[in-house]
DNA sequence: CTTTCTGCAAACTCTTTGCACTCGT
DNA sequence: ACGAGTGCAAAGAGTTTGCAGAAAG
C-alpha cells in the first residue's frame, strides 16, 4: 500500500530480524500467519515484536524475497516459494498444499488483453477436501490435518 | 465458520433486511464490500444496523444466495453473481471486473483427483491494470477507474 | 406462542503506526 | 554520526457476538 515505483528494487538493511523472518517464510513449507512467522522467528530472537515481524514481512514482500498468498478468509498468508504455482485448500482442515504450476492450460488471457487489460499474473486455487480429510466425512469432523 | 452439513439448504426466516441485503448484492455490479452493502441497504432500511449486515451476508453465502470473493487484502467482497466466472483485479485502482467463464481450458484438477483432492471448485484471478488506469502512468497516480 | 432475527454496543482479531531508542553502514 | 530499523504499546480497520426487545411463522 505505498507508492513503490516498480518495487523489488529496493533492499534495506541486513538487521538480524529482517534475515530471520526472511529465512523462517522460506524455510516454511505451510503457508504460516504472521503470528506464526513470529512465533518462529523467536526461537531465534526472543524479543523480536510482531509489530516488527509486520513490517518485515511486509518489506520483504515488496522487495520480492517472498510472497503474500490470499487464500479465503482469515489472516495473510506468507509463502517463500517464488516460483509460479497454485494452491489447493482443504475446506475442511484449511491446510494449504503447493502445486506445481498448472501442468499445462495457462490461463487464456488473450481475450482480457484484447478488452485493453494489461495482465502481469494470476491466481490459480482449488479448493476442496485433502486426502487426509476424506475419510472422515462425519457431518461434525473438524480434525486436523496438519 | 460453522458446523454447516452440505450447506445450501437452509432457508431462515424472510425477513425485510435479509431480502433487502439479497437484493442489494445481486444488483450490485462492483463486488461490493459489507459496509457498501449496509449503505445501500439503509436506502431502504435506514435503522439496519452493520452487524445485521454482516450476519445476513453470511447467512445468504452459506445458502449459497450470494457468493464470497476474496481478492488480496482489505475487506471481503460480496458478489451476486452466482454463475462460474472469473475475476479481474486492478492494482492501480483496486477495481474488480467479472470475466465470463474462462473461454476455454477449465484449469485441470486431473492431477490432483489422482493425487487423492477431492476438489469442488476453484478460483481464477488475474492481475494487472484495466484499460481506464493505462493512459495515467505517471508514478504516484491513483486515480479512480469506477 | 415460539423461535429466529434485529439493533446496539462492546468485544475481538488482525494489522498498522507513533515514538524514543538501537544498531547498521 | 546519520538514518533506517526495532520494541512497545496504543490505535485502527474489519468483523463477530451477547443481550433484550421485535417480529416472522
């Protein structure tokens, strides 16, 4: 939400805190919150704020080191893999699984840019149930798959 | 949020504000966010409160009368229209345009059934800037496109 | 009449921000 | 040393919820 020209240029300092949350989202294969980035992070720093952990993750986003995923509600989802991908979301356990970028049908946006859009990406997310989460199709079951 | 079984088949009590809130989404063009929807609703209903709002747009997506959009940060959004469709988010202007059905190529959850995801549906967004906020470049303009 | 819904306001969650101090560079 | 970064705590948005009274079926 700022006026960053193209962005991902900029890079900022080195602190300890801006290197651990950028290697805590990278390491991370599950998509954490920023509580759980911050949670993390603390194993290394103790006393790190998650005001700080915020404004980190915020930073590196916009620099490009990770991603931010908008996954349905709930809070923002942090994702180190810079690679093109999609996501699969279990309604049932709300875990986040990565997939490799659509084996193959890209999205058709050639219609949009004919209409005069200029498209720079997309997103791609299924949503359903996960194998773990199949089994248990109790009307009540709210388990954990993760 | 809750324990809803297959979801969709409750119907609830018609009530005034319940079938004023229905009305207001499903005319509504711009995807709009709760608080739009409660300033449109008091057109007609000028005691609703916002958190009756709230309460009946859940209701009514959880019926499956009205549909969620989540795209990026900031506030949910509530579209009317129920039929597959995709979107189209602006980055300059925050707008939000509905795409036909992608024309062709229904992304193929092929790989994932195999894999064991049971998938239901899925959602296709692109990004980019719409033709109004081509023209204006200029690197800090943040001009209204709707 | 019974049950659900509404209005109001307080509570909550997630995220951002002001300020004084710290630490890269 | 200078200025960007940090911790803390308070402030902000957006959304949910408890309760007493209103209204639908």
């Amino acid at each position: 939400m700022d006026s960053a020209p193209p962005a991902a240029i900029m890079q900022g300092r080195r602190t300890r805190q801006v290197e651990a949350t950028y290697d805590v989202v990278r390491a991370a294969r599950d998509h954490p919150t920023a509580e759980q980035v911050h949670a993390r992070v603390r194993r290394r720093i103790p006393q790190i704020s998650l005001g700080t952990v915020y404004r980190n993750l915020q930073k590196l986003a916009s620099a490009g080191r990770i991603r931010v995923v908008e996954l349905g509600p709930g809070s923002t989802r942090f994702d180190g893999m810079l690679e093109t991908h999609e996501h699969f979301v279990c309604e049932a356990c709300g875990g986040i699984t990565d997939l490799p970028a659509s084996s193959r049908t890209p999205p058709n946006p050639a219609g949009l840019r004919r209409a005069g859009f200029a498209v720079t990406r997309h997103a791609l997310t299924f949503y359903g149930r996960c194998p773990e989460c199949q089994g248990m199709e109790s009307p009540g079951a709210r388990r954990a798959c993760r």
